[in-house]
C-alpha cells in the first residue's frame, strides 16, 4: 500500500480501495464571477441562434412560372391563387348560401379543371356532392342535421383492384364571421392541388384515393359523420389523413396518430420533408388543455379508420375571427403543407399495410420531431423497454459514481449517502419551486387583475415566468453550497452530486410517468440519455478528478437536451398563449403558461442551471436574475402589458342580440324582452370593455341559472359557461330577420296511461336549439334524436339540448317526445322546452340599434355575433 502526499493510505488493489488522485485539482478554486453572465447568455443565444430560425424556417413556396422546372412538385402559388378566390367569400356558414351554392359551385369548378388534365389513360375519377341528413352525441349535446353537403372526389388506377381506400379530409365552412382561410380554406387548396398533381403524373398507386372537402365541420363535424356513416365508399376507408387548423400559416403539426397504428408513422418518417410532431401535443390534446377538436374525433369514433392529424397552429390570435382572411397565409407554409401532404398521399395510397390495416394494429406509438430536421417514432412496448433501462441504468451509475468518490477522497460511503441524501431533497425542493415560483406569479397577477399581460407581447413570458422558474430551481442547491460547513468533500464533488441528485430525480419521474401509461415520459428519457453519456465519459476519463472539467462534457451534452426541449416548450407557448385568449372567464390562463414555463425550465435546464456554481458569487447571478424579474414586471404594468392589440391580438367578445319570450302553460306569455348575451372569451371579462361600450346595467345570469331553463338564454352548441353569461338589456325589442317557429301538431296519451307522446314541427335559421327540462316525477323516454343520451341518464342529466342544423334542404324539422308520469296524470305541466334560433348568415340584417352598439366595440376586440331568440314553453 502507497501513501499520498498527506499521508493517507491511496490506492493499491485491496478491500480498502482508495484511488490515487492529485488532491490539489479536485479541491480547485472556482471560476471567476464575471464568467457566470457570459455562461448564462450562452444558452440564452443558443435558443436565439438555433431554436428560434429552425422553428419559423419554411421552404420557399414554388410559383407557377418554375413549374417546368421542378415537375412533380407541389406549387404552392396555384392553392394560392384559389385560396384567394375563397377567402373573398367571406363567411361560409353552414345553411348560408355561400356554404352550400357558392363555394361548392367554386370546387367542382376547380376539380373540373383538374378533370380536363387528368392522365385518363392511367386514372378513374369520380366526383360527387353528398347530402347527408343524421343524429348523434357528441360532447354533452345531441347534434342533430339535415342536408350537409360534401363534396367528394375519388381518384383511382385502372390497373388497381385495392378495395381499401386512402381517406384525405379538410372542411370549407366557417365560423360566424369568419372568412376562414386558415381555418381551413388554406387546407382546401392544398387538396385540391395535391388532387392535380396525382392526377397528371400518370404514376400508379395501390390504393384508391378519396378526397373528401366536407361543409360542416364547424357544427361541429357534422359533415364528416355524415360521410363515414352513410356514404357507400366510407366502409373502404382504411387510412385517414386529417387537414385542419388552429391558426394561419406556420407549419403543420402532426398532434394525433393511429390509434394503434404505428406504421402510420413510419410512413410519416420515411416520406414527409418537413417534420412537426410530438407526443405530448396528442396526449394534451386528449387530456381536453387545447380548447379545439378536429373531424379525426368522428372517423376514429365513428368509422374506426385510423390515421394522422396535422393542424395548423401559427399565429392563433386570428383563428375564428374577421383577421383570418389571405394576407395571414403565406405562399411559403403553403408549399409546406403541400409538400408534406403530396408526399403522404404517395407514400400511404401505395402502403401495403393498407390492404390489411387491422393485421399491423400493434398499439401506440412515441413519436415527435427533433427541430424539424428528422422525425423519430418508436412503439410504447419500446419507450417501456428504453424508459426503464435508462432510469435504472442512470440511478446504477450514479451509485458507481459515488463510490469512485468515495474512494477518492477516502471518505466513507455512508458519508456520501448522507450528502447525496441532502442534495435528492434539495433538489426535489428546487424542482418544486421552479413550478412554484411561475404559479405563484400566476396567482398574484390574477388576483391583481393583471392577467394574460403577456398575449400580446409572448416575450414577457421570459421575465414573468421562466427567470422565476429558474430562481427556484437553483436556490435550494446555491444556498446550500455558499453556506455549507463540511471541508471533507471538495466542492466540485458536491455540485457533481447535485447532478446527480437531479438525475436520479428525473429517473424517479421517468419511472412514474411510464407506470402511469404517459407516452411523454420520452422527455425524461432524452435529458437522462445525454447525462448519462456525459457521467460515463467522465468516469471512463476520470474528469471527475480534475477539478471542474467533468463540467464542460456536461455543459456540451447538454446543448442537445437544452435545444430540444426548448424548441418544444417555446413550441407550446406559442400555441397556447392565442389559446387563452378562449378559455372562458372562470379559467385563469396565466397557470397554465406559468406551469408550461416551469416544466419546460425543469427539463431544459434542471443539469445546466445549477452549474452557475461552479463560478464565484453566484448568489449574484440569482440577483440578476431577479432584477431581470422586476424589471419585466414594471414594464407589464405599462401600456405594454395591456393584453390586446387590434387586428393582430384581439380580445374575444361574443355576443348575441336577443329578443325572447317565455310562455306559461296556459299558452300566456310572461316576460318579452330583449338585450345583449354575452359570451366573453377570457379571465379580464368585461373590464376591457366599459372604458368603450355603456355596460352600465350589465347584470350576471347566475341567479337566473336556478330558475330558469337554461339561464333564460339561448346559449349556442356547448352551454356549460352559461352561469358565467352577462345580459344586458334593452328596451327597443331585437328585430329578427325572420321568424323561429315551434309548431305544436298533437298530444297523444299511450297505453296504459302513464306515457305521453308531443309531436312538433319547427321552422326558422339553418342553426336552431333544442333544450328539454322534465318536471318532477318525469321522465324522457324517447325522442326523434339519437337516444344516446337518454340511454345514459346517470350520465346526462336534464336540461338535455338537441343542436339542429340544415344546410341545403330547409324542410320544417318535424320531431317527437315520449315521456312518463309517475302519477299518469298529463293535464298538468309535465315539461319545460326551450327553442332558440341563431341568424349567423353575414346575410341576416341586424337592426340599426344592434349595428350602433357593435359599433361601439373598441378596435382591440373582436366579436362573433348574430340575432338570436329564445323561447321557453311549459307543456
């Protein structure tokens, strides 16, 4: 046995192990302070140099002129040419005749072209306009049509005979003034261009390719259920590739897949240019955080055809308002739709996995894109494997690593379990004040009502939400180093161990993530990936020895993990942020974007932050960065900070002008009044609006809500904000365009005596609702309307709404309702019903008095609107 330099037994080959090491590099002096400003600005410019351009990068949309030279490519300048013909609609609602003449005498007029180029010696194509008429449950309301239209063409190869059809879908309609061209106009034009290509190529494919440009997937998605289950090609549909949009312009994210089909992917990673993906999206979007919903709900529920959604998600301050017209979309995220979509379409209608799709169902997948350079997916029998071998393989390394220092420095392993003990729990803290921090910043805006500062202005987020998040990370650990009092292990072993103690950390979530069946226990998996690269080559070099040089491998192992979950997170940010500008008032917005924040700085940052360490002083660079925290917070108390600018971030203020009645069972009418329902989209309510519009007796509905069915409103397509509705009344009654009429045709006892049959016809718009409301000792047994929900009446309690909607076929809807009485007796009221119809056409006049009070609405805000009447009758 040796001996070092002070004496102490060093290593030979014994039981007593100690390795022989320079004391003198690992008990090295920290770096100077003034190099910790330089560190932390070098991950700030990574995001800015790398993230950032990669994030907004699209491929250069190809103009008609350069055609000839690229041929076969998709060129985006002529969807963009027909997307301008669209967009100059207007609003294209369901019912209106813009919806059901116009734009569906403009797509047979485009697919016609297409027909005259068509290589008919290779290709069959059949074009068709369906008018589907049905019934069905969806989100707490039954949804209830008569004559939606799609327009649907089949393209084929003679020498095919595949029975098994390739489905590609996007919608034509429109929100309420709206002129949709991203939502989904643009999506409509990339088909249609997509569908020319094919056509002219003269290449052959498999599989049959149906192009389905469905008009009412705003009712919603009612024009997709009518195809997949009634239209006679909808039984050969065995791939679905889903178009749709949350925003304008930007790239398309591919948020949903399958279900349990992953092969999907892997068509999706071999065959589209421009990746944009995450598992986390899919599982956000189930767990009902993104407020929108897509046609893919009905083919997988509906029709079992697996596939992929891809969705717009740039710049959704405009979706669903007047500011989502052309100018929004560029040639440029055409061309990146186009491409991706032209490429599947190749790829998936020659799969031959499509001939039999149920024999390659093998679960779910783990997919995401690493900043739009390449696509990784893998199966979750796969993740389960990787996401075990990587947690207990980190947490079995940092036990040899330990015991290495042990041996080093001669100390005891117990020693080393104690201090690792002491720093698992301060970083457990950490972790929690970094989600902490941003939540409380959350709660204290809120309460000073100082919510969504940030819509406007995204970058606020860094000062209001991260520097906080990354306080709270590195204090617990920071206070702890610069005041500890134990000389036995050198300082650079113990920020090694806060590593360490991060890491097991990030394996425990690992490990709970993937037991819980979370598919994004990936983004564990890919921090915990690059530190234990990082501890292996440190242990293999023996780095751990030599002062802090163990942390520039960490910091370079880093930049990868840094890169990709910031690009994720910012990714998100920019999606949810337009989001919460929609979440309704009784929401606060702001947690959600503090948690995001604070999860995303975990990620990106829980091995790279703390090594400010390894500097003097950092106590300093914490102070820093709470300056940087003041400072932002002052500037959000400014004009900056207000939330909404006009055209570009607009307040959401939905409104209706609404004359109603409510009738007594006698047949006497009640109340006749009208007013202002208003139906606001965020947390600030009204407040942003008094400075602007006389809301002087704006009253809350809540009390109303107890007695009064459905609040005493006519509340449209999902009704559970209505206790949160605000009326405003008016004493010049609304002037309709026309009539809503509930026609009562006959009452007629059933046998036995304890049933009763109502039958009814009503007239009026193309979109009308329905709301039922049984007495005491009543109950609805049956009606016209799919039964669904009164199958389910644990689940589904009155008041039960029917939404009607026609589009082109305006024949009265004639309906029926069977009910009991537990005491047979019908000559007493038995049920409420209320009928409200919504004049949503740009083509419906509103009266001069509603017309003057819209134009009071200030330049910031946006309003959906529209006539509406409400009428509640007793029988």
């Amino acid at each position: 046995m040796g001996a070092t330099r002070d004496g102490k037994p060093s290593l030979s080959g014994s039981e007593n192990l100690i390795i022989e090491v320079d004391e003198d590099k690992i008990r090295c002096k920290q770096y100077s302070w003034y190099f910790a400003p330089t560190y932390l600005l070098f991950w700030v410019g990574l995001f800015f140099a790398v993230i950032y351009p990669l994030f907004q990068a699209l491929p250069t949309g190809i103009k008609i002129s350069e055609e000839a030279d690229k041929p076969g490519q998709f060129v985006a300048e002529r969807a963009q040419e027909i997307l301008l013909k669209i967009s100059r609609l207007g609003p294209r609602v369901v019912g209106d005749v813009d919806n059901e003449v116009t734009v569906v005498n403009l797509l047979l007029a485009e697919i016609e072209k297409v027909r005259q180029v068509l290589r008919d010696d290779v290709y069959e194509m059949e074009v068709e306009v369906q008018r589907a008429s049905g019934s069905y449950l969806i989100k707490g309301l039954t949804n209830h049509y008569q004559g939606v239209q799609n327009v649907i063409v089949r393209l084929s190869t003679k020498s095919s005979n595949s029975t098994s059809y390739l489905l590609v879908n996007s919608h034509y309609d429109t929100k309420p003034g709206s002129p949709g061209a991203g939502d989904d106009a643009a999506m409509v034009v990339v088909m249609l261009e997509v569908l020319r290509l094919v056509a002219v190529s003269g290449n052959p494919f498999l599989h049959p390719i149906i192009f389905l440009f469905n008009g009412a997937e705003e009712q919603p998605m009612q024009g997709s259920h009518g195809f997949i289950t009634q239209h006679r090609w909808a039984a050969n549909c065995k791939a679905l590739l889903n178009l749709d949009s949350a925003g304008a312009g930007g790239r398309d994210l591919l948020f949903q897949g399958g279900p349990n089909h992953p092969w999907l992917m892997e068509h999706y990673r071999n065959s589209a240019p421009h990746p944009f993906a995450t598992t986390t999206a899919e599982e956000m979007f189930e767990a009902g955080i993104i407020p929108s919903d897509t046609d893919f709900r009905i083919f997988r529920d509906f029709g079992v055809v697996p596939g992929l959604d891809m969705a717009g998600v740039y710049n959704g301050f405009v979706y669903h308002t007047k500011f989502d017209r052309y100018a929004v979309i560029s040639l440029d995220s055409l061309q990146n739709s186009g491409d991706n979509l032209l490429a599947l379409v190749w790829s998936i209608s020659s799969a031959e996995e499509m001939y039999d799709t149920e024999a390659h169902a093998a679960g779910h997948a783990v997919f995401f894109d690493f900043i739009g350079l390449f696509f990784v997916h893998y199966q979750e029998s796969t993740s389960f494997a990787l996401n075990l071998s990587f947690s207990f393989g980190a947490i079995l390394l940092v036990c040899l690593s330990l015991w290495r220092m042990s041996r080093v420095t001669g100390q005891s392993m117990g020693t080393y379990a104690g201090v690792f003990g002491l720093l698992f729990l301060l970083a457990l803290a950490g972790v929690f004040l970094a989600m902490a921090f941003p939540l409380l910043m959350a709660t204290f805006y809120d309460w000073g009502n100082r919510t969504l500062t940030y819509f406007s202005n995204s970058w606020l987020v860094i000062g209001l939400y991260i520097c906080p998040s990354v306080i709270g990370l590195v204090l617990p650990m920071t206070l702890y180093l610069t005041h500890k009092k134990c000389k036995k292990i050198p300082h650079t072993y113990y920020l090694h161990i806060v590593g360490h103690a991060n890491c097991v950390l990030l394996a425990i979530l690992c490990l709970g993530a993937t037991a819980l069946k979370y598919r994004s226990a990936y983004l564990f998996l890919i921090s915990l990936t690059f530190y234990v690269a990082a501890l292996i080559i440190n242990l293999l070099t023996r780095l751990h020895c030599r002062g802090y040089l163990w942390s520039l491998v960490l910091i370079v192992f880093q930049i990868i993990p840094f890169i990709y979950h910031a690009y994720l997170f910012h990714m998100f940010i920019l999606i949810l942020i337009p989001m919460t500008g929609r979440f309704g008032v009784s929401t606060n917005p702001d947690i959600l974007i503090g948690a995001l924040c604070g999860f995303g700085t975990v990620l990106a940052l829980s091995f790279a932050a703390p090594l400010i360490n390894v500097f003097r002083r950092p106590n300093c660079m914490l102070g820093g960065l709470a300056l940087v925290m003041f400072i932002f917070c002052m500037i959000t108390v400014s004009d900056v900070g207000f939330p909404y600018r006009p055209k570009t971030n607009v307040m959401r203020a939905d409104f209706m002008q609404v004359h109603r009645k409510f009738f007594e069972y006698n047949g006497s009418v009640s109340l006749e009044d009208s007013g202002y329902y208003f139906h606001l989209g965020d947390r600030n309510k009204e407040a942003p609006l008094r400075d602007h519009m006389n809301l002087t007796n704006l009253v809350r509905l809540g009390e109303d809500c107890d007695s009064e069915l459905m609040c005493g409103i006519p509340c449209y397509r999902y009704c559970s904000a209505r206790k949160h509705a605000l009326w405003l009344a008016r004493e010049e009654p609304v002037e309709l365009p026309y009539p809503t009429v509930l026609e009562f045709l006959s009452k007629t006892v059933l046998s036995g005596g304890y049933q009763v049959r109502y039958e009814f016809r009503l007239t009026g718009p193309p979109n009308m609702g329905l709301f039922f409301k049984p007495l005491d000792g009543v109950k609805l047994l049956r009606w016209t309307f799919a039964p669904a929900m009164l199958d389910n009446p644990a689940t589904y309690r009155p008041p039960l709404e029917v939404m009607l909607t026609y589009g082109i076929d305006n024949t009265p809807i004639e309906f029926f309702v069977e009910l009991s009485k537990d005491d047979g007796n019908f000559d007493e009221p038995v049920f409420e019903m209320g009928v409200s119809g919504h004049y949503v056409s740009p083509h419906d006049k509103r009266d001069a008095l509603s017309q003057a009070f819209l134009a009071t609405l200030p330049d910031f805000a946006f309003s959906m609107e529209w006539p509406s009447s409400y009428e509640r009758h007793i029988f």
